[in-house]
C-alpha cells in the first residue's frame, strides 16, 4: 500500500526505533542511518545495535547492517530494515525518499533542511515547521507528547529524565572519567545501590541506585566525563528493557500520522 513511498530515518537510538517500529509494521519502505559508534543507551530496544552486532532485532522486526545502498532493495525483500554508517545521510541522493525523518535527538538541528523531501519530520525541539522541516513532533512527556505540530517549534529540553517511582536524575548513571569504558554487568541484570557497573580507566562505575540495568553503552567505548553512559529503572522488571517504551511509541503515532495526512493531501492535490 506504501511501497512507493520511501522513508529516510536519521537516528537509530531508541526513539528513532519507535518511529521505525511503527511505520515498518504499516507497510513503509525504510532505511535508517547511524554514526559508526552510537552512544545509545537502551540497545536492546534501538536498531543502532545493528552497528555493532550486523544484526539485531525488536519486538520481532529485524534490522541489519548494510554496507551499500545497493543492498537495501534486497535487504528489504528479505523482510529486515537496513541500516547504513552515514552520518551526513549522503545516501538519500541514491535513495530519493518521500520522507525524512530527523530522529537524532540532538535538541538541535544539525543540518536537516526543508527541501531534503517532499515531507522532513523533526523529533523534538531543535526544529521549526515551516522553517527547516515540514512537521514537528513533541517528544516532551505530558498533555503534548507525539503530537504533529505543522506550525512551530516543540517544548524545549528539560535536561531531565522521564520519572520512574518518583526517581528522574537519580536513575541516571554518569561516567566519572574520560576515557574506555568496560562493563561487568549487562543490560537485563538486577542490581544494587553501589554495585559494581563498570569502570572508565580504572575509576569505578558504581550503581546509584537499585533496579534493572535498563540501559547501558556499549563496552570498549571511549566516554568524556559527566556523559550519561547507563540507565536503572527501579521497578525491577527486566521485560522493560526489552520493549520499546510508551514514549518511542508516542512520537512514532505522531510521526506516521504526519505520513499519512501528507499522503491524504497528496492524493487531493492540495
């Protein structure tokens, strides 16, 4: 019903896999692009894992890790989302998508212009519609979340994690050091207030709290001071770090709903 009309995601972190989740199970032909080291946290619900692994899937949609924008018809026809190392979505060129979507999260705009296609979605703030994209979809937590604003900008960014348990920064795991972060515990793992996490050079990463290990970046990495390299959720059920949260589903409705109202205006002519 979609095929014709390709979809381009910048990002493949864990918003950017709700988005993905939604349009790919309504029949939307999708490529997404990442840098060649993503720093996302909840890799087992974000297609940027694919990067690391080839190949990894959520909530049984399968994305893979392609070299070429040659492979994506086929990697398509096989049922899996492609994802390409192109941090400057230079394949869009060779693409030529109906859409963009701009899902990096980088609370602003890196680059993303109005005249990329005929539809460019902004997550977030950062973004103005009518000004550098077409569509803006809120990503704030509240009355506003998800929803498609074709007229200016989304709420700015708080700074401040979603609450769990009455628990916002709290829930936050930090890097202590600049340096390569290696993990002793992994993404799933039941914890405790001052357990051992990791470590960045030799300082200890220490639990601030216990819960579930819900998010973690990837062992090897080099990390700055200060960086938000690991999440708890204290509500202690590992199935939560296996799903994609309520918020990524929130913004990928408002983005395929966005898709679908430019394609309904399409079709008028208007």
């Amino acid at each position: 019903m979609f095929e014709d009309c390709r979809v381009l995601i910048k990002g493949a972190g864990d918003l950017a896999t709700g988005v993905a989740w939604r349009l790919w199970r309504a029949g939307f032909p999708l490529v997404m692009t990442e840098l060649p080291q993503p720093l996302a946290l909840r890799r087992c619900v974000a297609f940027a894992e694919a990067i690391y692994a080839g190949e990894t899937c959520v909530e049984g949609i399968t994305a893979r890790r392609i070299e070429a924008v040659s492979a994506v018809p086929g990697t398509w026809a096989q049922g899996v989302i492609p994802v390409v190392v192109d941090n400057q979505a230079a394949l869009q060129a060779d693409l030529g998508p109906e859409v963009v979507v701009d899902a990096i999260m980088a609370k602003k705009n890196l680059g993303t212009r109005l005249d990329e296609a005929p539809l460019v979605i902004g997550i977030g703030p950062g973004f103005t519609a009518g000004v550098d994209v077409h569509v803006v979809i809120e990503t704030n937590r509240g009355h506003y979340l998800g929803r498609a604003m074709w007229s200016g900008s989304a709420q700015p960014d708080t700074g401040t994690p979603g609450i769990i348990t009455g628990l916002d920064r709290e829930r936050v795991v930090r890097a202590p050091a600049r340096g390569r972060f290696i993990a002793s515990c992994q993404i799933g793992d039941q914890v405790k207030a001052g357990d051992l996490l990791g470590e960045v050079d030799g300082t200890p990463v220490l639990a601030p709290l216990s819960g579930v290990l819900r998010g973690l970046v990837h062992t090897g990495l080099q990390v700055e001071a200060n960086l938000k390299i690991g999440d708890i959720d204290p509500r202690g059920d590992p199935d939560y770090c296996r799903t994609i949260s309520d918020k990524a589903l929130a913004i990928g409705g408002g983005v395929l709903e966005a898709i679908l109202v430019y394609l309904r205006e399409k079709k008028r002519g208007t």
